[in-house]
C-alpha cells in the first residue's frame, strides 16, 4: 500500500498486472523460440547459451510477478482469476532444470506450461 492507502499500480491510475502477465508470455515465447531453435540447429549457441539460462530465469520471475498480481493488483477479482490460471505453469517451470537438456523430455515439460500462461495472459486483459 501506499501512503494514501491505495494499492500500487502504474503510478497513472493504470493496472501493471495485464502487462507483467504479457511479459511472462512473451518471455516464455521467446525462450520456447531460441529452445527449438538450437533444437532444429537453426542457431548455434555454444558460446552464448547463458542467454537461454537468462530468458528462463526472467520467464520464472515474471511468471511469479504476474502471480503476485493477485494481492496487490488494481482489478484485484481480474488478477486472481488469471492468477489462478497461471498456478499450475509453476509445476513444470520448476521441473525443467531437472529434466535434461538433451532428451525428448525437456521441451515436453516445457511445452505444458505454455496453455497455462497463454490462458492467464489472455484472462489479465478482462
């Protein structure tokens, strides 16, 4: 809360939820597209692939970020809702560091979690 009591929000009146749970998705995006990528051998990313590391570890954060919405939201009812969709992308967010890298099972786990953020961002918006 604020000094005068509100809940924060975007400093114009505006809800940053919808956006941080466009931000996930887009992150995710981005890290399923550079994961088939180097997949099908479109990029080689032996000397850089810290990057994919980094896009997981900011898809996780702003994952939990939109999550958090759900307290401190401005359209409290909106952010819960999506909130509540977004819950179970954490189960195979958390489990793909621990799937191997190289087997067919990473990018299915990785794969689960995309309808649930997709459903959440779209849920944010209404």
């Amino acid at each position: 809360m604020s000094r005068d009591g509100r809940r924060p929000s975007g400093g114009d009146g505006r809800d940053v939820a919808p956006a941080l749970f466009t931000a996930a998705a887009a992150s995710y995006a981005a890290n399923g597209a550079l994961g088939a990528s180097v997949a099908l051998r479109l990029v080689d990313t032996r000397d850089f692939r810290w990057v994919h590391h980094a896009l997981y570890i900011a898809t996780f954060a702003l994952t939990a970020a939109a999550f958090s919405s759900a307290w401190w939201g401005r359209r409290r009812d909106a952010a819960g809702a999506a909130a509540a969709t977004l819950a179970p992308a954490f189960v195979p967010l958390a489990v793909i560091p621990y799937a191997g890298t190289h087997t067919r099972r990473h990018p299915i786990i990785a794969l689960t979690a995309a309808p649930f953020i997709v459903a959440a961002a779209i849920r944010s918006r209404r």
